[in-house]
C-alpha cells in the first residue's frame, strides 16, 4: 500500500516563527500536494508539485513556500507564521503516468494539525 | 482556476434514510473523484468517473456523472452509522492540479 507520511501529528508554534511540515512518499509518485483544511472551507490547494524541483502554486500560496529536492519528500514552509495559518496540513502524493492504476488518484497522509500562538 | 461547488454542507439524516450530495462545475470536467473522511481522519478514495452518463455502484453507493460532464452526485441508499463523515468530490483543473469540492458533512442519527 502507498504510504504517505508526515513527520508531525501536532505542532504549537509563536507567530514570526518559520515552519517546515515534512512529508514523505514511499511509492515513486511523481506527484505532491499540500492542502489545508478548515472548518466549512474544506480542502484548499497551497502547493503542488509533479517532479523533483518542479512546483506550482495552488489556491492559496500567500505566505507558503515549498521544495522537493527528492521525489520522495515534499516540504511545506511558513516563512513567518501567522495565527490565521491556524489550520489541519494535508500532504498527498499521486502517480502522474496516466496509464499506471491509480493515476492521478490522491493518498493522503494522516495531517499536521498546527496551531499558531 | 477549477472551481465545483458542493451542496450541501451539512446533512443529517436517521439511519436507514438515504442521502445524496451533488458537485456541480460551470466548466466540462475530464474526470471526477469521490472521497470519503472519517471523523479524526484523513480523505480516502472512493471512486472516480470518467465517461459523460457513468453511474457507478459500491455496495449502497451510487456515483453518477452528468450527461455533460458538469456534475456528479453521490447517493447513499439506507445510510448506517459507518457512513457518518465528510464526502468530498475532486476535480483535475489543469495539468495534474487537484481541487476539491467543500465537502458534504454527513451525521446519522441512529
């Protein structure tokens, strides 16, 4: 089975500060995503990427940033934290060939739910 | 960029009830995909679709894509406690870029 993980379950951090949430894939996916949930808003995109050093902005960039050195790890940072970045981070990863199974299907990883004093 | 709106956001039913959510895009979809969150849980995949008029059965699931490839709807024929969470559908808007929908909050009473 495709495991995706993210390295923190739960994080507390003070405005200002910078945070990576770490995620790793163990399937070669050639594609990551990071959404963020929130109540009545659902899942947004902040970031995506479809091979190592690429990424694309999703729906909501402002105040993220990513890098993907490796296929298999997906980084997502908050340069400066703020308390509105409050939020469950979602980390997926899916196969980009089109004619693997599965293709373009997400599996996601358990969520860092992170909170900004 | 792809945008499908879900309704509705909340639904509560008494178990044995059935229930149904809707996706709807102002644009053609290639393709549409369902998940499922528990409660405390990550989205699971359930099923996509593909081809204009699909339906789709899992066990007491039904999916179904429009004829014009501009909605979709998942319906759940006597809903039992195991399916409280939050259905969501996914849509592909552009190259491999993913958006979901808001979700649809199902509790059932037993």
């Amino acid at each position: 089975d495709v495991k995706v993980t993210q390295s923190s379950r739960y994080l507390v951090k003070r405005t200002g500060e910078k945070v990576f949430l770490e995620c790793v894939q163990d399937m070669d996916h050639e594609n990551m995503f990071w959404y963020r949930q929130d109540p009545g808003l659902g899942l947004r995109l902040i970031y995506f990427s479809y091979d190592v050093k690429m990424k694309e902005k999703g729906d909501i960039p402002e105040g993220y940033s990513v890098s993907r050195e490796k296929k298999e790890r997906f980084s997502l940072i908050l340069e400066s934290a703020s308390t509105n970045q409050t939020s469950m981070y979602l980390c997926a990863s899916s196969s980009g060939t089109p004619w693997r199974d599965g293709a373009n299907v997400l599996t996601f990883g358990a969520g860092s739910r992170l909170t900004v004093l | 960029g792809q945008q499908v709106m879900q309704i509705p956001q909340y639904q509560h039913v008494q178990e044995g009830e059935d229930f149904t959510t809707y996706c709807n895009s102002s644009t053609t979809l290639s393709n549409i995909q369902w998940y499922k969150q528990r409660p405390g849980g990550h989205p699971v995949f359930l099923i996509q679709l593909v081809k204009s008029g699909e339906v789709k059965k899992q066990k007491r699931l039904t999916f179904q894509f429009g004829e014009a490839k501009k909605n979709s709807s998942l319906h759940i024929t006597a809903t039992q406690t195991t399916d409280v969470g939050t259905y969501f559908c996914a849509v592909e808007g552009g190259y491999q870029k993913v958006t979901f929908g808001t979700g649809t909050k199902l509790q059932v009473i037993p």
